[in-house]
C-alpha cells in the first residue's frame, strides 16, 4: 500500500512539474510587434497565386448573397486570388474568432465587432494591423463620413476606442429602429409613429384591438440590447447616450438611462411585450411579425431584405425624436468591420480585397440585395413609399444629423453580457429600473477604473 | 480518471517481476514501462498538460489575446465573491435534485413495480423505451424539449386542454420556472439509466429470497424494504455518482435551451467557464471556475463512494 501510494505521488509530482515547466510562462505573451513598415502597394495581379482566408458573418438574406456576388467579382478581376470562406452567424463567430486569432495560423480577413469586447482587445493582444497606409493608398477617408471611420478607429494600443489608428473599413449602414406593419395601423388609423408617446398610444390602440402590440423574443439575450437602446436613445437624446457609450462621461443610474428602463419594464407590465419573452427566439418574435400577428418590432436594418420579401410594402421602418428635438435618435452605425490580421500572409492582396467589397461597387450589390450599404450612391434615389425608402430615410436622416448612437454592448469588454441578462431581469420584473441601472454602472465603473 | 488504471498496471508489472531475481526484475520493470508509454503519452497531452495549464491560466487575469496579468489567487476569491458565480454553484444544487435524487426515487418505485411482475411481456421493447433518451444526442434532447416548453408547446397545450389555462406559461423565460424546467429534462434523461442499472441488480437476486418472504407473508413494501433495497445498495451508489456528476457537468441543456437566462437564472459553472473564456473574455476566471468545478466533482464523488458497501470493492 505504502510502495504503491509512494509511486503514485511520486508520478503525479514529476507529471506535474513537467506539465509545469512545459507552461512555466505567462499566458498571452507579449504583442507582436507593430507591422513593419514594407511599403504598400495594390499590384495584385503580380502577387503570385495567393489564397485568402477570410472569415465573416454576412448570413442575413441578401447580405450573403451580397457577398458571394463581391467575392465572385474579386476572384474574376484576379484570378490569381482563392478565396476561402468562412461564415458563421454573429455569435458563433464572436466566440470561434478569439480561439483562431491567437492561433498560429489566423485567418487573413475577418470581421471584427467594434467595441472594446473585441476589436479593442485585438488591438491590444496585437492581432489584428492598422490600416492608416493602406487608408492612404485607397483614400477611404473621402469615401466614407469621419463618423463611420471613427467608430472602426482605436488607439494603438486599443485602450481608447474612436482613437488615431483606422483598424476597418464596413460594408453595411445599420439603423435600429421600429419596424411596423402599414395594413394594421391603417386598420387601427394612427400614423406610423415618430416618439416615444406616438409608439406607447399606438400599441395601446393595437391591444384595444386584441393585436399584440410589440413583437419580441429575447431567449438569445441581444435583442434586449436593441430595445432598451432604442428607448434609451428616445429619451436621453443622442449626445448624453454617445458620451456614455464611449466612457466620456455620464453615469447609467442617469435619470434618463433609468426612466428608459421604466418604461421597458412598463411595457412587458402592459403585455405590449410578447408574454414571456425571455423564452421566446429572436426569430420565432420576427416571424410573429411577418405573419401579421403584431403591430411592431424593434429591430435593425439588416431585416429589410427579410422583411421586404415576406411582406413587401405592408412592413414600414421608423425613428423615434426625443421630445424637444427636431431629429431622431437611435442605435445604428455600420457592420462589423473588415480588418486584416497582423499574420495575415499577403496584407496587400487583403486590403485589395477588403476595398473591393467595402467600397469600389459594395454599394450597388447591397442596394440590388435591399441591404443598406454604409455609404449611399450620391445619385441614389428609394422608391417611395417602399419599406427601402424607409431604411434609407431613416439611416440618412440620423447620421447627417448627428442621432446616431452606437451599440451599448461597445461600452466595456463584458457588458454584451451584463446589460443582455439585466434586460432579461427588468422585463421579467426581477429588478427594479433602479437595480437595473445599478448593474449596468457597476460593470462601467469598474471598466473605467481599470484603464 | 485513466491514470490510476495506467499506475496499477505498473505497480502489477513489477510486483510479477519481484520473484525473478533482481537483474530481470529491473528488465521486465523497464519494459513494462515502455508498454504502457504510448497511453502516457497521450494522457499526459490531453488530460494532464491541459488539467496543469488550465490551474496555471486561473493564477492570472487574461482576456485570452494580449498578455496576462499575474493576480494569484484573486480569481478564486471572485468564485465566492461574485454573486453570479455564487449563484451559478446554487444553481447546481437544484439541478442535482432533478437529476439525481427524483430520478433514483422514480426509478425504485418502477423497479419496486416491475420486479414484482416478474414476467412482464415486452419487458425488453420497455426497457430500450425508458433508456432512448441516454442515448439521443444532448443537443436533440434540448431542441426536442425546447418546443415542448414553448408558448404553443405540448406542455401547455396540454395545460390548457385539462383547464389549467393559469398553470400554462413560458417555462422557460419564466425566472421561478426556468430552472426547474431545465431540471426536469434532467429527470427525464437520467430515469432510464437508473432503472436500467436497477432492474439488472434485482436480477441478480436470487429468486429463493422473494419466494421465502413471500411465503412469510411479506407485502410488496416489505418485500422491497427488506430485500430489493439492501440488494441495490451498490447500484444505487453508481447511479448517485453518475448522476450527481452529470448534474455538475451540466453545460449542453443550459447552453441550448436558456444560454444561462433569463438574467442568470440558469447560469451553471461549466456554462460560467465557457461564456467567460470564450465570450467576454475573462480567461483566468473561466479556469478558475472549471478548477473549483473539478475540485467539487471529486470531493461529491468521494463522498459518494464511501457509501459504497464494502464487500463490493
């Protein structure tokens, strides 16, 4: 007994120390060095036979056809270039991507979301390379509004986001707002609504009617995100919400941030809220909407293509404006961000690339597809009265003005988790409006503190 | 777990050599060694460097990408400190009544039941029947019972057929119902391999034992408190291990059905483990988690195995 027991502790101790000393080192390592600076150039024709590894997440409808038809124009223009795509949905690709990016042999292209959750940690872990030379190159700068560049922008060492260094270029404009269906509010007789008080008086109207008033299902934990930032933007305006996002100043128990989760948990009270929600799918509420069961929903534009095709002109797009202001204010910006890894192989070919989806004709391939491309054709006109002309409206008439807020799960590494799980508490009353913004200031002090 | 079958090898290989003289002793002892190199190997890879790693990561404050951060044990004092991961290790508690205790319950009563009506036709098409869900896929499992809690699901279909329209809800959305319902799936999963291991330890009691109670005039309780029960001391002890372990491990149901919601009201350890590695980016905490899970795991199933009886061993 005694020999056998002295084997075995002698074993696992020599395991042990060899396991040890096998990872006797700081994990993580130190970052990689800043990108040399080899000078930039756009001959990809003399590239060689090059493969491109590129990894995104445009699976919505028409986005990813949108992207195919990109992808096959690129490979005829060059045909040198193989490209080898990955695309997974928004949240596999969140939690596979950390994985391949500290691997040794990352993807050369990738959508990275904007945000200190991980576009600011890739800069900081060093994987992913500033694109300010090959900004120069393709002049994406008088392609696209300061705005939009600024929010795919950090700091070189990625601890102040919207900072010096350009790290990716987007495809998509977004703009989250209320989705509406024309045949029932015409039914109802009110007008699509444009705030907050219009939206609440509507949906009172469609339950007066026995219609449920707002589509939404939350098991998935982000739609949370969008309905509280809509009403949120709809109260506080967007310069106080824009502050606050961005660390600049501002507090979440605010009196504005907490009204805006009054009235969130006012509505799933009132049952304008699909009951029970937090058990209900993102797509089970949408598809409630699309077939007529609801008056609203509050979503982004990449559902325009969806909701084009399974409804046509019945489905409407609108903004919410803060009350005492001429414009409306609501969650929006751009897609994920085409970036380029520092192990990516053949940085030219991948910046040729990425400006030949984003930006030379990006544009038309979205609009043909009914997605919102970031930048609009200067000469495009929406057919009236269509669910695009809606978007497109919507989209302009907020970044020109100055409404735009950005996604609040950017705020700190953790708070996609933190405010998703705190809305699902405030609309299953399981936290005051009071505790609710408690939770969320906790996450952002904390955040704040450790820069 | 395959490490000390591996030592036990090792330690017969040169108690076999002992009576051979020293010289060969040494040979066969080096030999032996070599037999069992290509499995330490691998263990060695895949268990024990990853088991030493993940302990090593939990020592520091890491998002998974840029350097670390050396904080000691701080990760561990957060297990205990942070509310969510206090609750997450709650959270589990519960799971283990649903997957453990009632299902052993469910499974004695039907064992009681069955083992008295000895010749049950189809007793085989049953017993691959209450053993299926063990061997579906976890993901179907949780897919399956997904739409049966939902709002238009079977189980409120049901509800409201029989006219409990106020029982009928979104089980799974609801924060007092989640869990349980997550539980429940649990039950539903681990019954069948209960009375499987049961029904095959009343099988190995003689036939005489009954006949003779029953000839004593034993009713069924009887019968069972007095024999079947004692008898299955030992199944019982697997079950429990297995069970309780599985309750522990929980990560597929919660992941599928709730992803840790509404708020956290099904937020489990091993679920805490991958959201924080993998999404928000807190790699010394997820170790740190999966450490202390680890240590629970042993510590329960050691507990267990000493209800073990000891002639079994």
């Amino acid at each position: 007994m005694s020999t056998k027991n002295r084997i075995r502790s002698g074993t696992l101790a020599a395991t042990a120390l060899m396991a040890l000393s096998l990872t006797a080192c700081a994990p993580g390592g130190s970052a990689p060095a800043e990108s040399s600076s080899e000078p930039v150039s756009d001959d990809i024709a003399g590239a060689g036979e090059v493969t491109l590894s590129v990894w995104d997440q445009n699976t919505d409808e028409g986005i990813n056809e949108a992207q195919e038809s990109l992808n096959a124009a690129f490979t005829e223009k060059y045909p040198n270039v193989t490209i080898e795509r990955e695309v997974q949905s928004f949240a596999d690709l969140k939690t596979t991507l950390r994985l391949a990016l500290s691997g040794d042999n990352p993807p050369d292209v990738i959508q990275a979301n904007q945000g200190y959750p991980d576009m600011g940690a890739f800069v900081e872990g060093g994987l992913i390379r500033s694109l300010n030379d090959y900004d120069e190159l393709y002049e994406w700068s008088s392609y696209y509004p300061e705005s939009l560049l600024k929010i795919n922008s950090f700091s070189s060492d990625g601890s102040e986001w919207q900072g010096d260094n350009l790290y990716g270029i987007s495809q998509a404009g977004e703009v989250v707002g209320v989705y509406y269906n024309r045949d029932i509010l015409e039914q109802l007789g009110v007008e699509p609504p444009t705030s907050l008080e219009d939206l609440e008086s509507a949906m009172a109207a469609a339950q007066a009617a026995g219609i449920q008033p707002m589509a939404y299902g939350d098991v998935d934990k982000s739609p949370g995100i969008h309905l509280y930032g809509v009403v949120q933007a709809a109260l506080a305006g967007a310069d106080v919400v824009n502050e606050l996002a961005t660390g600049q100043g501002g507090a979440w128990t605010d009196e504005t941030s907490v009204q805006a989760a009054e009235v969130v948990q006012s509505w799933a009270e009132n049952k304008y809220l699909t009951e029970g929600a937090n058990g209900i799918s993102r797509d089970e509420a949408i598809a409630a909407f699309e077939a007529g069961n609801a008056a609203f929903t509050i979503s982004g534009s990449w559902l325009q293509a969806q909701f084009t095709e399974s409804m046509g002109d019945s489905a409407g797009f609108t903004t919410l404006i803060p009350e005492g202001e001429e414009t409306p204010a609501t969650t929006g910006g751009e897609s994920l961000a085409w970036a380029i890894t520092t192990g990516a192989e053949n940085p030219d070919v991948a910046a040729a690339y990425i400006d030949f989806i984003n930006v030379d004709n990006a544009a038309q391939v979205f609009l043909e597809q009914n997605s919102l491309p970031a930048v609009l054709p200067d000469d495009y006109q929406a057919e009236e009265g269509t669910l695009t002309a809606d978007v497109v409206n919507a989209y302009q008439t907020v970044s020109e003005s100055g409404g735009m807020v950005p996604y609040l799960d950017y705020s700190t590494p953790t708070f996609y988790d933190t405010l998703s799980s705190a809305v699902q508490q405030l609309t299953d009353g399981q936290v005051t409006p009071e505790e609710f913004a408690e939770i969320l200031q906790d996450d952002y002090s904390a955040f704040l503190e450790s820069k | 777990m395959s490490a000390a079958p591996l030592l036990n090898t090792a330690t017969g290989a040169r108690k076999a050599g002992a009576t051979t003289g020293r010289t060969r002793r040494r040979a066969a002892g080096w030999k032996a060694y070599l037999y069992i190199l290509p499995a330490v190997l691998f263990s060695v890879t895949f268990l024990i460097v990853p088991t030493v790693q993940t302990g090593w990561y939990s020592l520091f404050e890491w998002n998974g990408l840029s350097a670390a951060t050396w904080v000691g044990f701080e990760n561990y004092l957060d297990v205990f400190r942070d509310e969510d991961l206090r609750d997450s290790f709650g959270h589990v508690g519960t799971l283990i009544v649903f997957y453990s205790f009632v299902p052993i319950s469910v499974a004695l009563l039907l064992t009681m039941i069955i083992s008295r009506a000895n010749a049950l036709r189809g007793m085989s098409f049953f017993r691959t029947v209450l053993f299926l869900p063990q061997v579906i896929a976890s993901v179907v499992v949780a897919t399956t019972w997904l739409s049966i809690y939902s709002p238009n699901g079977l189980l409120n279909t049901i509800l409201r057929a029989v006219g409990l329209d106020s029982l009928a809800r979104v089980w799974l959305g609801d924060t007092s119902s989640a869990l349980i319902a997550v539980g429940l799936i649990g039950t539903w999963l681990n019954v069948g391999l209960c009375l499987v291991l049961f029904l095959s330890g009343v099988g190995n009691v003689q036939p005489e034992l009954f006949e003779a109670a029953r000839l004593d005039g034993a009713n069924g309780l009887q019968e069972f408190f007095g024999i079947t029960l004692p008898a299955l001391r030992g199944q019982i002890v697997v079950a429990l291990t297995l069970t309780v372990v599985s309750a522990l491990k929980t990560f597929d149901l919660v992941y599928v059905t709730t992803r840790g919601g509404p708020g956290n009201a099904t937020s489990v350890p091993a679920y805490e483990a991958y959201s924080r590695a993998f999404v928000s980016g807190q790699v010394g905490s997820a170790a740190s988690v999966a450490v202390v899970l680890t240590i629970v795991i042993l510590l329960v199933t050691a507990l267990i195995s000493r209800l073990q009886p000891k002639e079994a061993e």
